[in-house]
C-alpha cells in the first residue's frame, strides 16, 4: 500500500450479537465467543446483526435486528478461558469457600458478510 491511497481504510464489517454479547465482525477474523454447539469445522450462521459497514460512508442499522442479513463463520476450535479464582469469607467465623470456574469458548472464523 502506498502513502496517500485509502486502500486498507475502509474496512467492511457488521456488529452481530451472540451469548448476550455484541461483536464485531470482519472476514478472515477469528474471534471467541460463548459456547456454541458444534465441532471443529462446521459452519455456522448468525442473523441477529445489529449494525452493517457496507461502503465509505455507507451504514445500515437495525431495529433491532437487520432483515436478510446473514453472517457465515465456522468454527476453530472449542477451548475454555482462564481460570477465575473465587474466594469468599465470612470474617471471625472461621467460614472460607475457594472456587475455581473457566468459561467453555467456542473459537470461530468469520467468512463472510
């Protein structure tokens, strides 16, 4: 790319939504997200897009959710997070609990808009 040109500026991407989190969404990104039924290589769809890049300039919002737009990814891997400790304790009582918890992931490939 050379100086000056807008090449690699634009960038076309949607905001879908996902395990009550919102992401964003451009081709050839890998992203993790909650738990999704499947194994490695499946495709999947996600039609609950919120908001679309389209062109410079150019955007498509949804109320709340935009119509005849799908979103197509497959899947990478399942893993889990990192590992969250939980302590809890009752002072002078002699009451402690420690719990470990890691979120299941689902690693996913976005290929197309």
């Amino acid at each position: 790319m050379e100086k000056g040109t807008k090449e690699g500026i634009f960038k076309k991407y949607v905001i879908f939504q996902t395990g009550g989190k919102q992401y964003q969404a451009i081709p050839g990104k890998t992203l993790a997200v909650e738990k999704l039924n499947g194994n490695i290589g499946d495709s999947l769809e996600f039609s609950e897009v919120l908001f679309r890049k389209t062109s410079e300039g150019k955007f498509e919002f949804g109320k709340p959710y935009l119509k005849d737009v799908v979103l197509k990814a497959s899947i990478v891997k399942q893993t889990k997070g990192p590992k969250i400790i939980v302590f809890r304790h009752k002072r002078r009582k002699k009451q402690r609990t420690k719990k470990g918890h890691r979120q299941p992931l689902t690693v996913i490939r976005i290929e197309s808009i």
